[in-house]
C-alpha cells in the first residue's frame, strides 16, 4: 500500500471526541489533512474505506520486555504480536549491568532489519556507571525514561544480573534525572524487605497459591513505596512514572501526593482489570505485582475514568508456558499481553460502560506519547505520523494465542470471547496489519531516538 491515500468513511476517534465522521489525508507517511467526508483531494489518489470503523491513533505500548524471548528474532515475533494488536509503536524495557553503550549497539543490530512497528527503548538502571552516563544515553541514544527497582536491594535483581543498590542510589539516580530535565524514572514500587519476610514464612508453610503470592506482598509494600519515591522526587525536582499499579492503597497515595507535586504519572496493566487474587490459573497466573482483590480491580477502573491513572500498558513478557509449569515459587513472572489490551479495554470497558473511547484513545494514545517524549506519535494532528489504528466495535473474536504470532504460546485470555478488535494497524502511512495478516515486512519499524521537551525542562 502506497504511504500517500486517503482515508474514507471513519469515525475518528482521540482525546478531544469519543467519534467525528471525517477524512483523513496521508501523503509522505504524515497526516495532511482532516477533512469532511467526500472532500474532493487530487486526482488519482488511492482510497482506503474505513466504513463502519472507527480510526484511532495508533496505539503505544508504553511497557513491554526484551531479553526474555528467542534474543534475537523477538524484535520480528514480538512487533507481528503488537501489530495483531492495533500497536504502531512499543517502548521495550532492558535490564542489564553492563555499558547501555554496548547493550544499544548490539540490540539495534538485531532490531533494525526485524521490527514490524516503531520502537523505542528504556534503560534500567543498576549501578555508578549508569548513574554517571545518564546524560549520554540521553543525548546520544535518544533514551528518556529509565527503570529503576526499589525492591532491588541485596541479592534480589541477582536473577537478573544485576547489583543490589539503597536508597542513597536511588537519591543520586534522581537528582541526575532532574539535573538533566524532562526525563522520566520509572520506579517500580515495592518494600522488598517486608516482602522477604512474608515469602520465607510463607513458604515454610507451604502455601502456594495465587492469593498466597499476593498476600506475600501485601498492598502496604506498593503503597508505602510509592510514597517514598513521590517524597524523594518532589524534594529534587525529578519526574517519576509508576508502573503496573495494582491496588487502591496505592493509588490514594498517588492520588494525595499530585495535590502538592504533579510531575507523578501512573500506569496499570490489562491483568490488574480483569484477574483477581482468587484466579484459578496458578502459577501462569504469577506476575509482580500479584493479582489483587476484586475491590482493587474496581479501584483501576475508577482510576482509568478518574484520570487517577495515565497509561494502560502490558508488561509484556514473551516467555513459554514452559516456563510457568513450576511451583508458584519458583515459576517465571509475567505473561504476554500487548495484542490483547485493546479488546480487554473495549470489551469489559467500553461495552459494559465503564470508559468512553476518547478515555480509552488517551490512555493508550496521546497519554505515553506525552510522557515519554513522542510528539509525532499518538494524535491525528496534521504533521503527526500516519499512525492509524482501524476498529470494528462490533467484532467478536475468541482469544487464540497462536494466532497472534507472539513468541510466547499462552495468554491469559485464551478461549475469552472479546468484542471490539483491530482490523488493521497503519504505521508511517503503510499497512502493517490488515484482517489479522501481517502485510508489512520486517525492517520497516523505525528506532524513535526522544529528545527532552524543553517545556518541561
């Protein structure tokens, strides 16, 4: 498909309009033009009918993991699975010890002739040698946002490789962020010592269940975490970004701090909407943070509509099922996700009345593209990349992993009958998916190299 078209009969849908019936004008990849529908545009030029879809901006996956597939080949299995999922850019989260000098080079090797879709990278951080080339991942490598685990002390990142670091690190870690300006630190929140506590009694009496995981990590560990990192970051001026929030607790915290310090954003997961702690998945169901109760699930909902929460992205992590068919203690964390949170949105938000469309194109749209420093991504402004995210609201599919493409062979909707699917994902004006086939080629995804928005400086 050519990357100049126009595109007939949608109902666009953004931030501003839950839907307007209106043309879109694409020529070099980029939006041209909004225009009523049946506008005359130059002679010759292809149309592309939206008829009785809705047109999104195409979405960000703000969350997701690399290193934790096949290595290499997940950059062509794993876009294919956003892609199927209505994804025209994804932010992939490393976690490694060494140089990111070294980690960039090697990656973008693999990544450059395999991505489907646009894509971007995070940095976790995890000792000096980060901290003090903060300001080159910035500049050189076009890294905004960078990962730091506030339950990463003593020998507990040490199945990840990397050190154990305090709080007196994670000050340094900030201060530098905020010295530097508009970048994000991505805290993940939790009390691992209280944690460890729990885990070993708990373990010593047997129990393994899903709730038990839960109960290990009680929501005080969140909570009182978030409370520290919004302190830390409020007394050095740095921005902090909250991933994969999973109870109320928490989010009240959030929800007091942002009335004295608001450079504080918020994101869940698909699973903290739909799977409680009494899920009879076992140990497929493991992720960190756990599953949690039914009244924390409403919590996420009502944060969603609130506004309390900002972004809705997967922490996807593409491992095999393989890798789940452990004891609870001992099974892999985290589960594929990125293809299924649009239908999860529509079908238990939308459809059961719980969000609107433009609150759905927010969160999964203009929100991370925001945050995370892409202001070409996530809007249907003329200039914005022709990123387009076709829907029909009104399709049934049956969740079937295999279907997706994604290295992993589960998910955690298989056999869940969803309504409201992707019909087909543009990214840059060309057709990546169309009616659940893979049209692009490997290679076409662009690396996005951010820069700071001075505004926010």
């Amino acid at each position: 498909m050519a990357t100049d078209f126009v595109l007939r009969g949608g109902v666009l849908v953004d931030t501003d309009s839950d839907g307007q019936a209106l043309d879109l004008l694409v020529q070099n990849g980029r939006i041209a033009a909004r225009l009523l529908p049946g506008t005359p545009v130059q002679e010759g030029m292809p149309e592309v009918s939206a008829h009785g879809l809705h047109v999104f901006p195409g979405l960000i996956d703000a969350h997701i993991h690399f290193g934790f597939g096949e290595k290499i080949t997940e950059y062509e299995t794993e876009t294919v699975y956003a892609a199927q999922g209505g994804f025209t850019t994804v932010l992939g989260y490393f976690l490694n010890n060494e140089d990111y000098t070294d980690v960039y080079r090697r990656e973008q090797e693999y990544a450059r002739t395999r991505a489907h879709v646009d894509y971007g990278f995070h940095f976790s951080v995890a000792n000096e040698l980060h901290v003090r080339e903060l300001p080159e991942y910035v500049k050189q490598y076009g890294v905004t946002s960078f990962k730091y685990f506030m339950n990463f002390k003593g020998e507990e990142g040490r199945y990840l490789g990397l050190d154990g670091t305090d709080d007196g690190y994670f000050y340094d870690l900030l201060a530098q962020a905020a010295k530097l300006g508009d970048v994000k630190v991505v805290c993940h929140t939790e009390n691992i010592e209280i944690v460890n506590r729990i885990r070993q009694r708990f373990q010593a009496e047997g129990r393994d269940t899903l709730r038990d995981w839960s109960d290990a990590k009680p929501a005080f560990t969140e909570a009182e975490s978030c409370v520290r990192a919004m302190m830390f970051a409020e007394h050095l001026g740095a921005q902090i970004y909250i991933p994969h929030l999973s109870t109320r607790m928490a989010l009240n915290e959030v929800r007091r701090w942002r009335e004295r310090y608001e450079h504080v954003y918020v994101e869940t997961c698909p699973h903290y909407l739909t799977h409680d702690e009494d899920s009879d998945l076992g140990p497929l169901g493991k992720a960190n943070p756990p599953f949690r109760s039914k009244d924390d699930i409403e919590a996420m909902w009502e944060g969603l509509r609130d506004g309390s929460i900002d972004v809705v992205a997967s922490d996807h992590v593409p491992r095999k099922k393989a890798t789940k068919e452990r004891t609870l203690w001992l099974a892999s964390q985290g589960f594929p996700g990125t293809a299924t949170i649009l239908p999860v949105l529509l079908s238990e938000g939308y459809h059961k009345g719980r969000l609107g469309l433009s609150r759905i194109a927010d969160l999964l749209t203009r929100r991370p593209a925001d945050i995370f420093n892409l202001p070409q991504k996530g809007r249907l402004d003329v200039g914005a990349d022709a990123d387009l995210t076709l829907v029909d609201l009104q399709k049934n599919r049956v969740v079937r992993a295999k279907e997706l493409g994604s290295y992993s062979d589960y998910s955690l909707y298989d056999g869940w009958d969803l309504k409201g699917w992707p019909v087909r994902t543009i990214v840059r004006g060309e057709t990546v998916m169309q009616d659940g086939k893979i049209t692009g080629r490997p290679g076409y995804g662009q690396y996005l190299a951010r820069t700071m928005n001075t505004d926010k400086a």
